[in-house]
C-alpha cells in the first residue's frame, strides 16, 4: 500500500450540489434554490450576525457586547512600598518618581495606591491617592498632598 493509492470508501464522499447551473444540471426549473426570496437571488451573502432586519441579539444585548470609555483617564500606578527607596523627609513629586525608576514617564496623571507598608515621613505630590495610601502616609508622619496638572487636565 502507497500514500497516493489511498482513496476514500466509496460513497462516503459526496459531491456538493452545485446550485444555480441551469436547467441542464439536473435540478430542475429553480437549480436547486427553491422558490423566490433573498436565497434564491445571485451575489447572495449575508452579513455576519445579520438577522433579516430583525434587531440583531449583539444589539439586544448590550451586556454581552461591553463598552470602552474613550474619556477614561489612564493612571501611573504607584505602590506605596515603592517609595521607601527615597529618604526620609524628600518631597516626592512626579518627577523625582521617573527620575527614580518607580514611573516611566509624565505623560500620564500619578495615582498613590496602598499596596505595600511605608516607614518613613515623606511629602508625597500626586495627581490622586487612594484614601488608605494618603491614610498610610499620614500614619508615618508624611502629607500626602494633590497636585492639579494643566497638562493632564480632561
């Protein structure tokens, strides 16, 4: 037995129907399309999730189709902890955070998160705190204090 011998049983593979050829194919009068409608048309596709003009189910879902807000501000995240790498008593600002490594860039607004444990006083300048992050930096004799940016204003 060779690889290119090898056919199918036979009868297990059948022939599509091949619509639409005329009187002369063997389908009679309507060439294998029925009657009349939108499928018995030539150049018929229907889009996907098309429903005949019925409102579509990812219409009537909207649930299920989800949403973006394109207003959304972004955040550099900051975690509490990863401010222990300045001195005690060093206004922290976002600049100082790129200049360190904690941030990558001042495209963004800064946000204060509370992941972590601070043990230093330290003057903390963001464009936002989470209130257990301004509650820790209070806690170890800091200011947790918010800075309004003209450049990341919405």
């Amino acid at each position: 037995m060779r690889l290119e011998t090898l056919r199918p049983a036979h009868g297990s593979r059948k022939a599509p129907k091949r619509v639409g050829r005329g009187d002369g194919s063997g389908h009679g009068t309507y060439s294998g399309r029925g009657c009349k409608g939108q499928k018995s048309r030539s150049g018929y596709r229907v889009k996907p999730g098309f429903e005949g003009g019925q409102l579509p189910l990812i219409k009537r879902l909207p649930s299920k189709r989800g949403f973006t807000n394109i207003f959304r501000t972004e955040y550099s995240v900051v975690k509490i902890a990863s401010l222990n790498v300045f001195e005690p008593g060093t206004e922290v600002d976002p600049a100082r955070m790129v200049a360190a490594g904690i941030i990558r860039s001042l495209r963004r607004p800064v946000k204060v998160l509370a992941d972590g444990e601070i043990d230093r006083p330290l003057s903390v300048k963001a464009h936002r705190f989470s209130a257990a992050a301004r509650a820790k930096i209070e806690a170890a004799g800091g200011k947790a204090e918010e800075v309004a940016d003209a450049s990341q204003a919405n």
